[in-house]
C-alpha cells in the first residue's frame, strides 16, 4: 500500500493498492490503525467487491475491469452513530452525481440518483454505493465505472461507464481527476453549509421522480409489491411513493425500485 499525492479536503491521506479483497476491508483496519476522518483508500481491481444486498444472500458482487475504473472507500469517523449525518449514502450518491457532471460536462442532465445507492446515467447504472457502519465509523464503498468500454452480456443492458455515455476518450490516469473532484464534492455536502439543502436537491436529479415504478418492499424475496408514482425523498432518505388507487405517499426505508 503506498501514498497518492492527491488533493483531499478532508485533510487525510489517500492510500492505493494494486490489487485488493475489497477496499471496504482496509477502510476497516485504517480505522483499527487510528486512521483519520476522511481517510481514503483505492484500488485498481477488487476481487471481492461486495454489493447492497449480500446479507440478504443475494448475488450482489460489483464486477469491474481492472485498471480502468475507481472503487474506493471512503473512511468517515464521527463520535458516534446519532452522528452520522441522516441520508448518508443519498447524499454521497448526490455528491458523486455532481461529479462526473464536473468531470464531464457533456453528461449534464443525465446523471440520476437512484434510490437507494446507485447512480444511473441515461437508463443504464455507472456507480455503486454501500456505507457500512461500525458504531460511529462509517466505511463508504464507491464503485464507479469510468473507461471500461464492454460489459459482460448480462450486464450490456444494464450498466454503462463514463466513457461509454459520453463517447469520449478518457484516459486512465484522469480517474484520479475525477476523484479529487468526489472528495471535494462529499466534503462539501457533508461538511460545509453546502449540504444543507441536500433534500430538495437530490428530488431535482431523483431517478424516475414522478413516474410510476414497481416497488418490493424489504427483501426482494419479500414478495411485498407496490406500484405507484415515485413522489420524493423523506428526511431521512426514506423512497416516498404514492400507491396505486391511494391519495397520499407511503414511506419505504428499505427495499428494491423496479422500474417499469
């Protein structure tokens, strides 16, 4: 593991290794290291990317080529869990959506967030997010496809990278662009009066706001299906939804939007 010479706001180091289990297990032993608040480890492939969903026994694993995209974490300490800031991942996915718009501008207006943990480009997903808490640390795991140029099959309709959305040439060197360019976003949101009006902002840019989606709620084993129109986002970050033949939305903290 070696130190990058990058510009991180949140005044900690940022770390690189070549090949990892998952930046989210670092993140783990940096906190046990006594690691700061803002901390941030990269790498270039992930053999073990893990995905929302996996607790439940779900084949969630973030499949990424190597060496041309960005997972990462982030390492967020505060005092305790009451501090955790509400909507944690909302926000960073609100963060990271105005990024690759900063990154590429020619994307602006088709960079989405979509409820609860990825961002959408066009109708295709580019990133992943997953916060995993330990008491008043938070490991935040970002995946974000950057240059690669092909999907496996059954990936190719549902997942696109920067590169292929813009048709432009994006180097490989630039994905440390990009990344300054989510720190100083995430510290923004979540340090600074910035992020104050995160709410109202992530309802402008929310995935399928408006529409009508086929929800399950809690587990997708669940087989508890709503459909209604997508109204917005709680103060928490809970999905509103207003069901079917109903007047008035119904709040969702968990659970798996399909959109149809």
């Amino acid at each position: 593991m070696k130190s990058l010479d990058l510009y991180n706001p949140f005044n900690a180091p940022v770390y690189y290794i070549d090949t990892v289990s998952s930046t989210m297990d670092v993140s783990r032993r940096l906190a046990e290291e006594d690691q700061p608040h803002g901390t941030v480890i990269i790498a270039d492939f992930q053999e073990s990317g893990r995905g929302r969903g996996q607790d439940q026994g779900q084949n969630r694993t973030w499949e990424m080529q190597s060496g041309v995209n960005l997972p990462f974490t982030v390492l967020l300490r505060f005092s305790g869990i009451k501090e955790i800031p509400p909507a944690l991942t909302l926000r960073t996915g609100l963060a990271v959506s105005y990024s690759i718009e900063d990154f590429t501008p020619s994307l602006r207006g088709n960079v989405k967030v979509k409820w609860p943990n990825d961002i959408m480009i066009d109708s295709k997903k580019a990133v992943g997010i997953l916060c995993e808490a330990d008491g008043g640390n938070v490991h935040v795991g970002i995946g974000i496809n950057v240059a690669q140029m092909d999907f496996p099959a059954h990936l190719q309709e549902k997942a696109t990278s920067i590169a292929l959305a813009s048709g432009e040439n994006i180097s490989i060197m630039s994905r440390f662009v990009l990344l300054e360019k989510i720190l100083l976003r995430i510290y923004d949101e979540l340090e600074t009066d910035a992020g104050e009006n995160w709410k109202s902002r992530l309802d402008e840019r929310l995935y399928k706001k408006d529409e009508n989606v086929l929800f399950i709620d809690g587990a997708v084993s669940s087989g508890k299906e709503v459909k209604g129109r997508l109204c917005g986002i709680g103060d928490n970050g809970e999905l509103l939804v207003i069901p079917k033949d109903k007047k008035e939305p119904q709040s969702f903290i968990t659970g798996e939007l399909v959109v149809y």
